[in-house]
C-alpha cells in the first residue's frame, strides 16, 4: 500500500488513482496527519448487459431460429 503526501496526491493525481486500482488502496497524508483511504469501486455492471445492435429481423423470425436450433 503506497503512502502519499496531500500535495504530491494532488500534483500526480493520475498515477494515484492507478496505483489504487492496481493495489486496491492508497493512503493519503495531510500535513496535520490525518490520512484518507482512497479505495477503487467495484463495478456494478451485469455480465448479460450487453450493447444493442440494430437488425431488420422480427420477432417471428427470431423463433423461426430458435426453434430450427432445438430441432437439431
């Protein structure tokens, strides 16, 4: 876990926020002591959300499809 100083936190921002992704906590320092965690999030994303595409085909022929596959 990496130790930075508030104005040094402040001057390479980026880097701390890598550093915190990679190792998964930074610690910053104020001059009167007091530290702060700067944790990453966790994604909260479903891993059946999936981006739309555009197709021209209807909803029977999609069964059409399904159907042809299960009698396989």
């Amino acid at each position: 876990m990496q130790v930075y100083s508030y104005s040094e936190a402040r001057q390479k921002f980026a880097t701390v926020l890598k550093q915190a992704e990679s190792t998964g906590k930074v610690i910053i320092r104020r001059k009167d002591g007091q530290t702060f965690a700067l944790i990453p999030e966790k994604s909260v994303f479903s891993p059946l959300d999936v981006p739309l595409i555009k197709a021209n085909v209807t909803t029977e022929e999609i069964v059409d499809i399904v159907r042809a596959g299960r009698e396989r």
